[in-house]
C-alpha cells in the first residue's frame, strides 16, 4: 500500500509543479521567511514573558497549529474535483489511477503522506529552525525546542487527521452525521461542567509538551492513525463526476445581469451559471467565511479564555473582512480554465472586471450577515453602519489591487516574491490604519469618524484610479492556465 516510490515521485512532482507556477527558489524563500519570523519571535521572548504568561503562548500557539492542520486537511473535502480542477490541463499522478491499474484509494493515501510531510519540513521545521537560531542570543533550552517540534507536529496531525475524516464523511454520508456528533460532544462537555478554558488545556499535545509523558503521546498517536483509516476507508473509489441535467438558463440570466451592469451581462451569466451548475458556490462561500468566523474564535479567545482585554470592536473585524475577501477573489478567478477564452473575442481587462463585480456581490452576501452577527455578540449594534462603510471601502479597494496585480494568476503571481512585497506595500498601511482607528474610536470617537471617512473616501479613489489602468496592464496578456 506504502509505496515509496510513488510517494518520491509525487514529492518530485510537487516541487517542479511548484517551480513551474513560480520559480525553483520558491521552497527556500517561503521557509527562510518562516525562520526570520520565528527568529525575531524568539529574540522578544524575555519582553513577551513580561506582558503574557509563557503557558498562554503555548496554549494558543498549539491551538493555532491544530486550525492549521483543519484547514491544510480541507484538500479530501474536493477528492472528486482536484483531478479535473487544481491544475487545469496539467495531468497529476493523483489521477493516475483513470489510465494506470492502481487504486485511487491507495494514491489518495499517498498523496495524503506527501501533502503532510510537505507541511510538516517546509512549515513546522523552519518555525523551531528560527527559533533554535534565536537560542543563541537568548535562553531558550534546546530541550524545549525538541518537545515543543514534536507537540506542534502532533497537533498539526490531529487537525489534519480530524479535517480529512470530517469531509471525506462528509462526502459519503451528508453534513448530518458530523453535525450530530458536534452536538453529542457539546453537550458531553456541557453535562460535565467543563469550561472551554479548561478543555482548551486539556489538548493532549500540549499536554505532553507540559509533562513530556509518553502516556499522553500514545492515546494522541492513536487517535491520529484511527481518524486516517477511516478516512481512507471513505473515500470513494471511482470519482467520477456525477451525471446532471440543467435546463437552459443562460439567455434568461444574461438578460437579468446585463439589465444591472451593461456590457458585462453574458461573461456574467457564464460564471454564475457555471458556479451553480458546478456546485462551486459552497466551496467559495465555505472558503471565505471559515478564516472569519476563525478570526472571531481567535479574538474571543483571547479576551474570554485568556483574559485579555484588548479591545476589538466591529471596526476592527470590517476591516479584517475586507484583508481576508483575497481568498474570494482568488477562487473566483478560478472558476475555470480560461486558456479557451483566447478563441473569443474577450480581453482580459473585461473577463477581470467580470471576476470583480462576482467578487463585490459575494462579499456583500456572507460580509454583511457577519458584521450583524458580529455585532449583535458583541453587543455593539450601534456602530453596524460605520463597520459596513469600513468593510466595503477596503474590500473595493483591496480587490482592485488584487486584481490589478494578479489578473487571472492570483494563486500563482500573489506568491512571487516581488508581486507579494507590492502587495503588502499598498495593502497592509491600510489595514494598520483601520486597526489602530478601530482601537482609537473607543478613546475618540469623534474624531476617528471623521479619519475612518476620509480614509474611506481616499481607498474610493484610489481604487477608481486602479481600475482605471487595468487596461494597461493586462490588455495584450494571453489567457492561459497561471
């Protein structure tokens, strides 16, 4: 079953694929920034254990690297669709098994394997490479360093383990059963009188790093094997896209869009028909409104478990909303293979705009019932109309520098390195500003209003301008796949 060969090849696969979407030093920059990180990370411990308790840091630093894994292990939840739709025409050894006589299940495994060791060199081991280097200057035991490796690695294994066997059941049996025993869990812990502070230190990995027993390794290690068997054992053998009829809806859509932006109504129609029929709106949808409602948990965690008191409003949450609508865009500028648009008669710049009025309506849709829900938590209802105003100013203006920038090529170009600093330059001034007017309404409300409006105003234009030049830059660029 543990072929190791196959499982070589995929690794070899893995870095000319990357190498090809970006370039052959992409490995070593994107650890090196993760030892820099965790390198300046580890020089501020002796001022950071002023301010935190040490076992606050582990604790959420443990939980971050479990929603890590969560999130890494969402790749089984689109077992039926990454053959036809990660790489476009690019054939992948995960597909190997339509032309091959091996297994999906077994290559499914192997890709699994490969996926996790991926992350775990190229992710876990650059962040205790930084911090080992850091151990130099200041007192860190390298002891420390060995069990803390271990305990992140196991927690990033539990979240994976976890994810794959959440959506690969979900696949197979519908959303009810993992609905049912998220229920039976909460209320286990509600009958036990257990507090989510005292469950959130109870995570077994943690647990071994604080008591560094191989007891509280085993049940860890056991839980992580028995959550992959049982994945693989769900996954479907043969996925193959299943056969659907659809009446002729386009003419009828085409009209309804180009009634409410001319020009653009038939590449419009297109895309949500092709979203629809695809079954690609929960994906895009369930992409964009996971890293908020994690961005809450995290917030909430931090000032009701940790006890913490920092102070984050609706304010700052809109302007959060609109960083993380990157992931919108970049989805729905893969909706499909553009390389067949070149016999068309469509450019670029219009197929871009296309992409960026869907962009604005989803973001409407899931951005605006969060900020209320947000609100409506938090007890902050009252300030729902500047956090709207904040949330659209800065989605406008971010996914217009998305789209000046990457195009059609978000998941490709965003990751170059020089795309990437221009990127950060224009977008992350504006989030700096919005966060720390977000904390300063609370002193002066005044006075923030009037610097929230005028930022407002100026992203407004300088979006407009950006728009304005999409034209120059993308007018005479090929379609192709990245």
């Amino acid at each position: 079953m543990l072929d190791l060969t196959i499982l070589r090849l995929m690794f070899k696969e893995e870095f000319r694929l990357q190498a090809s979407f970006f370039n052959r030093s992409y490995f070593l920059t994107s650890s090196l920034v993760l030892v820099l990180f965790t390198f300046i990370l580890g020089l501020s411990l002796p001022l950071l254990r002023r301010a935190i308790a040490v076992d606050d840091l582990l604790l959420l630093v443990h939980w971050i690297m479990l929603c890590y894994g969560l999130g890494v292990g969402g790749f089984a939840l689109f077992g039926d669709r990454i053959l036809e739709r990660r790489f476009g025409s690019i054939s992948l050894m995960l597909g190997a098994g339509y032309t091959l006589p091996i297994r999906f299940r077994r290559l499914f495994l192997l890709f699994y394997i490969k996926d996790t060791l991926y992350y775990i060199f190229f992710s876990i081991l650059p962040m205790i490479a930084g911090l080992f280097l850091a151990s130099v200057l200041v007192p860190i035991s390298l002891s420390s360093l060995f069990f803390l490796f271990i305990s992140l690695t196991l927690s990033f294994l539990l979240g994976i383990s976890t994810s794959v066997l959440i959506f690969t059941s979900t696949i197979r049996w519908g959303t009810l059963p993992v609905l049912a025993a998220a229920f039976a869990s909460g209320m286990i812990l509600a009958f036990k009188d257990i507090t989510f502070a005292q469950a959130s230190a109870a995570l077994p990995p943690l647990v071994f790093y604080n008591t560094h027993s191989i007891q509280s390794v085993l049940p860890v290690l056991a839980a992580i094997i028995l959550f992959s068997l049982v994945a693989f054992l769900f996954i479907k053998e043969v996925p193959q896209p299943h056969e659907r009829t659809a009446h002729e809806t386009y003419r009828r859509t085409a009209n309804r869009t180009a009634r409410l932006v001319s020009g653009y109504g038939p590449m419009l129609a297109k895309d949500i028909i092709d979203l629809v029929r695809s079954h690609m709106i929960f994906p895009v949808v369930f992409t964009f409104i996971m890293p908020l409602v994690f961005l809450y948990a995290v917030t909430w965690f931090i000032e009701s478990v940790m006890l913490w008191n920092l102070g984050f409003s609706l304010l700052f949450y809109a302007g959060m909303v609109g960083f993380f609508c990157t992931l919108l865009y970049s989805w729905l500028s893969n909706i499909d293979i553009s390389e067949c648009y070149n016999s068309l008669p469509l450019s670029m710049p219009h197929v871009i705009r296309t992409k960026l009025i869907l962009f604005f309506t989803f973001t409407i849709i899931v951005a605006v019932p969060y900020l209320i829900a947000v609100g409506l938590l938090k007890n902050e209802a009252h300030l729902l109309w500047i956090s709207l105003f904040i949330m659209l100013t800065v989605s406008i203006y971010i996914g217009s520098v998305v789209a000046y920038l990457t195009g059609l090529f978000t998941n490709s170009y965003l990751l170059d390195a020089k795309i990437l600093f221009q990127f950060a330059a224009a977008v992350v001034p504006v989030l700096v500003a919005q966060t720390l007017l977000s904390f300063y309404y609370q002193i002066n409300d005044s006075i923030a209003t009037i610097c929230i409006a005028g930022l407002g105003i100026l992203l407004v234009a300088a979006s407009t301008i950006i728009l304005g030049r999409l034209d120059t830059r993308w007018k005479n660029t090929m379609f192709r796949i990245a």
